[in-house]
C-alpha cells in the first residue's frame, strides 16, 4: 500500500522532520506545520471539509500545554497527528458481519469497472483463509462475460458459483441463491451485483429491490481508488440510495493521491473493510485504519509484515535455516528456499515499507532491489547442479560460464552472486562475536558493510 500514499506520505514527513529538529515549539511552529499539512493533503485529493475538520482538531491539540512544554515536542505533533489520522479512517479495524443464523447475506455494488466481479473472487478467498464457506452469485446479467468471470474465479479460488443464466431476473437469483446456499451448508452469500457507467435511476432501482427482498447484513461498495474524489460522490450516492455499510477500496497499489481512502469513511460515516493491493486473488486485505496512518507517517506496519510472514512462510522450514546459517551450514539450496519464500509475501519494495523508517520511498531510493534482480539471482542457482549448490567452491571458471549461459546472465553476475554469498557465510560464522563488537561501533551501519547480491 504504499504507492497510493507516496506522496502526501513524503510530504507529511518532511514536514514533521523539521518540526523534531527544534527542541521547543511555539505556536507559530505549530501553525506553520499545520498550514503544510492542509496543502500536503488538500494535494493528495482529500475532500475539502474533511481536510478543514482534521487540520482544526490537530491544530487544538497541538498548541496545547502538553506540547508546547513537552520534552520532545515535535514527537507529541506526530502522536497527535498519527491518533488523528487513525480516527479519520476509521479508529480501529471492521469486520465483516456475521449473521446470528448462517447465511451471511453480502451485496458488492458500484459501478461498472470499479472491481466488483474480482473483488467478489477475491473475498470469497479470503473468507476461506478464514475457514468460511462462501458462495458465489452471478447476479450481473447485463454485462457480456460477466458469468463466466465469476465462474472462472470461482473455480480458482474452489468456490462454487450459483448462476440462473442471464434470462432470470438478479432479484430472483439472489433469492434463490440464499435458499441454495441454507440447503448445502454455506455461511456467506456473496452477490455479484451489476453496474453501470454512471450512477442511474433503474440500477438503484433493481438494487433496492434486491436489498428488500434478501435483506442483506452487508451491503459492501467497491470503489476504485485511483478515481479521487469521484470516488467520494460515487460512495456519497450509493449510501443515500441504498445504505451502504462498508466499502472496498481497489487499485490501491495505483498511481494516485490516496484521497478516496481519507474522505470515504469521514463523508458516509462508513467503514473502509477491505483494500485491494493488486490483481493476484489474494491481493485483497483487512483495512486497519491504525496501521494505514503509521504508514502514512513512515512509522511502519511491523505488524501487516509479520501477519504476510506467518501466512506464507513455512515456519519450520524458517527455522532450520536459522540453525543452518548461524552453523555455516547454509547453502545456496536453502537461500534459493529461502528467496522463494520471501517472494510469496509480494515485491520487496512494498516489505521494506512496512519497515518504520523505511515508508518514505525516498529512503528506499538508494536501496537496489527489483524483483527482475531476484528472479536472475534464481535462475543462476538454478543453473546449477545440487553438487554446486551445496559446494559452491566446486564452481571453477568453466563452470561459471556454463551456469551464464545457462541462465541468460553473465558470467560477472554469477561471480557477484558467489562472492556475496562466500561473504555472507563467513559474516555468520563470526555473528555471535561480531554482535558484541557491533554494540561499540555505533556509528557503524550493518554487518561489516555487508550487502545481499541484489
């Protein structure tokens, strides 16, 4: 998520930079600093109101006696700001509803080319992580292909799809769709709804008369982000038709200003359940409004990475490369194991940004990662025997220019490769000492300089 924020997320922090050099504030400071804030969000397409209310707030805290005679006043400023900011998305996470007495009964509505059919495969796989058993409901009858997507996600994500064709009215499928869903067991209902190009009198028509006749516990709008404050109008209209009682937020991962994702939730009164952060079926997440702000504020989002680690990482295979690696025992194998793993949880950049202090993208300027470089470090490995990968020093000059050739590299790459990964085993024979020594070097970065070969 941390493309849509990057720069009001830049701004932001520049801004609060200055402001933790001083070691007192004066109210000019803080009104300064809040007159940046207003444009830094204004710029990134928050609604107007919206940006007035929260500046005001931030303003009446901050030049509070708790501030100004603070210790660390420029910290207390960002703890106002990230509370604020947390607040104005929501304060804490919302879940999906669950009905007392199965099924869940769930309309996606929005309009046309917003996500919905993908967002509906994209829940259903969630819910099943979550031990759920979902059903599918083609209920957009109008768009071409429309039911065959459905099926198709369905059939990806193992969940089946109740369809009637596109000759049955949406009502009466939705409706028929519940009564098959009490038959056969299924907890959520998830109805596909269709859309329009524009917001239209018979779509909120047919909607209403859906929500009637199958009297939904949720009713979840997607709403595509990267549409700015079209994306406010369209959820304002929705919730005055139809009382909406969530939204989704797609093409988060877009090139955009991110102001959708602040003035949603304060506008319709609404939470933000879920963001989409990609086309992948398991690019769609909870919406934690806490963690989204500590982002926001390169503070982080430790504990989105650690949630990502334990979902796709093999612990026990983690935990005996650990051993491996402080033992000298680790081998190009176990790093290509390894380098697998890692690629599941999604690009590198966006895991450094969870990191706190990395979540400007400025500070991940300078650091060379890009997924193509992983996937050349793979194939060279791959190029080689297992013999070679458990002794590299097996790899001769001859050797070398076959596994090149072998992976459309170069024979300095593979050269890059192993001599980082000699350094890298010599590093961890010595950790247990080297850590000791690393205390009193302070002004030392890393472990001796040491950098991965990508």
């Amino acid at each position: 998520m941390a493309t849509i924020f990057e720069g009001l997320s830049s701004k932001l922090q520049e801004t609060f930079q200055r402001l933790r050099g001083k070691g007192k504030l004066t109210e000019d400071d803080v009104k300064e600093a809040m007159r940046e804030v207003r444009l830094a969000l204004l710029e990134a397409d928050v609604n107007f109101k919206v940006v007035k209310e929260f500046v005001e707030k931030v303003r009446e805290r901050a030049v509070g006696h708790e501030v100004l005679q603070s210790l660390t006043p420029g910290q207390q400023v960002i703890k106002i700001v990230n509370e604020e900011l947390t607040e104005l998305m929501g304060g804490s996470q919302s879940r999906i509803a669950q009905a007392a007495k199965p099924p869940t009964v769930v309309m996606i509505v929005g309009l046309q080319g917003a996500g919905k059919t993908t967002t509906a495969g994209k829940l259903a796989n969630l819910l099943k992580k979550q031990h759920r058993y979902p059903l599918l409901v083609a209920c957009d009858i109008y768009r071409p292909a429309a039911i065959k997507q459905l099926q198709v996600l369905g059939e990806q994500v193992k969940t089946q799809v109740f369809s009637l064709g596109d000759q049955v009215s949406p009502v009466e499928i939705a409706k028929q769709a519940i009564e098959h869903a009490k038959l056969h067991g299924f907890d959520y209902v998830l109805i596909d709804t269709a859309g329009r190009l524009h917001i239209d009198e018979a779509l909120m028509d047919e909607l209403k008369r859906m929500k009637e006749a199958v009297e939904p516990d949720e009713i979840l709008l997607v709403v595509d982000a990267m549409t700015g404050q079209d994306a406010v109008n369209v959820a304002e209209h929705f919730h005055r038709e139809l009382g909406i009682t969530g939204t989704i937020l797609t093409k988060l991962d877009g090139d955009t200003r991110g102001g959708a994702a602040l003035s949603i939730r304060s506008v319709t009164g609404t939470p933000i359940k879920f963001a989409a952060l990609g086309e992948k079926l398991d690019a769609l997440e909870p919406f934690h409004p806490d963690r989204m702000a500590s982002r926001i504020l390169g503070m982080g989002d430790v504990l989105t990475l650690i949630e990502k680690a334990q979902a796709t990482v093999d612990q026990a295979k983690a935990e005996e490369a650990s051993k491996k690696l402080v033992s000298g025992e680790f081998t190009l194998e176990d790093f290509l194991e390894q380098m697998q793993q890692i690629k599941k949880m999604g690009p590198l950049q966006d895991l450094l940004a969870m990191l706190p202090g990395l979540g400007n993208h400025k500070a991940l300027k300078n650091v060379n990662i890009d997924d193509k470089q992983i996937g050349r470090i793979e194939a060279i490995i791959r190029s080689m025997t297992p013999e070679e990968r458990r002794q590299p020093k097996l790899i001769n000059a001859s050797r070398r220019r076959r596994i090149a050739a072998g992976s459309g590299t170069s024979v300095q790459e593979v050269n890059r490769l192993l001599n980082q990964f000699a350094e890298m085993q010599k590093m961890m024979k010595q950790l247990p000492g080297l850590a000791k020594r690393m205390g009193k070097k302070k002004g030392k970065k890393g472990f001796g300089g040491f950098r991965f070969p990508f």
